[in-house]
C-alpha cells in the first residue's frame, strides 16, 4: 500500500496552557504527525501532546531566542484512532502563546517512530534536507515564523498554511532511500 494524504489542519492561540482542536484520521494504516510552536515566551515548553487520549511521541525539537519560537517541537502518533478525535496540547512554565499544525497520512508503518527527523532553525528561505532509511517514505514539513506566512518551496506540497505556521509534505515516495531536500 502506498502512502497517501488524509488530511491537515493549522491554528494558532493567545496565551493559554493548553489548546484542544478536533482531528479526523481515516482510511487505514494511519499515521498522525503534530508540529507545536511556542511564541516567543522564555521557558514556556509544549510538554505533551495527545490524540483521543494517548500520548503522541516527540520526534525532535528546538529552542530558539528573541524573536523566534521559543520551543518547536514535531510529535507522532503510529496507528492513531480513527474518526473524529480531540489532540490537546499542553504547556509547561506557564501561559503561552500556540501556533499549531497537524497531517495525517494512510499506509504507513504504525510505529510511533520515523526514518528520519530534523529540527531546524534559520533566519529566512530554509530547505529542510532529510536523509532516508527506507524506500518509501514521505517528507513532512511543519513550519512555524513569527512574522512572515510560510509558502511551498521547490518539492513541497502545501497541506494547511496561514498565519506564520503550516505544514508541508513532498507528496510521493522517496525511492530509493537517500537525501531529500523540501
């Protein structure tokens, strides 16, 4: 089975300790991936995330300074449950303010780990580079800017973008394995 869309979702917050948005996962062997973004509040973190009650997994994050997100995070969850389910993403250290992207995906693995993953940061236009394990897999972007809306760059298909946050992906499978840059 290939890997195909489902759907995607974006949204961002005033300063609050935790956001609760409805997600709706379909078809079969799902995946649902979750990028968190803090404002630019010092040690407020997103400690947890989670669909239809269970804990999603941190795939990788990074702090940032003035200006930028604070703390960005990208979270998973193989094998979520299907149908129409709350993710609720809660903060740590207080307030903050929270910008939000969610996809989801059919035929995939259902583990609750990806090939590969990479946190970045920069200043302006950024390419995302990610080095495959597998042949098969897709590269999911969620970004987040405090001051600009985010568009598709080359090999990258908008999924839910506005506001400064969105997510991504290269809508087809990376084969054979190796570097892929969006």
């Amino acid at each position: 089975m290939a890997i195909a869309f489902d759907t995607a979702q974006r949204g961002a917050t005033g300063s609050v300790s935790s956001v609760t948005v409805s997600h709706t996962c379909t078809g079969t062997n799902r995946v649902l991936t979750v990028g968190a973004a803090v404002g630019d509040q010092v040690g407020i973190t997103v400690s947890t995330v989670t669909y239809a009650g269970v804990n999603m997994v941190k795939a990788c994050g990074s702090t940032g300074g003035a200006g930028t997100p604070r703390d960005a995070t990208v979270w998973l969850l193989g094998n979520p449950a299907s149908g129409a389910n709350d993710i609720v993403i809660t903060l740590a250290g207080g307030n903050g303010e929270i910008s939000w992207s969610a996809s989801s995906y059919t035929g995939v693995t259902n583990t609750n780990t990806a090939d590969a993953s990479s946190c970045t940061r920069g200043a302006g236009d950024e390419i995302n580079t990610l080095t495959t394990v597998a042949d098969n897999c897709w590269h999911i972007v969620h970004a987040v800017n405090l001051s600009v809306v985010i568009g598709a760059g080359t090999g990258a298909t908008e999924r839910a973008n506005a506001a400064g946050n969105g997510v991504f992906d290269n809508n087809a499978d990376i084969t054979p394995a190796g570097s892929n840059s969006m």
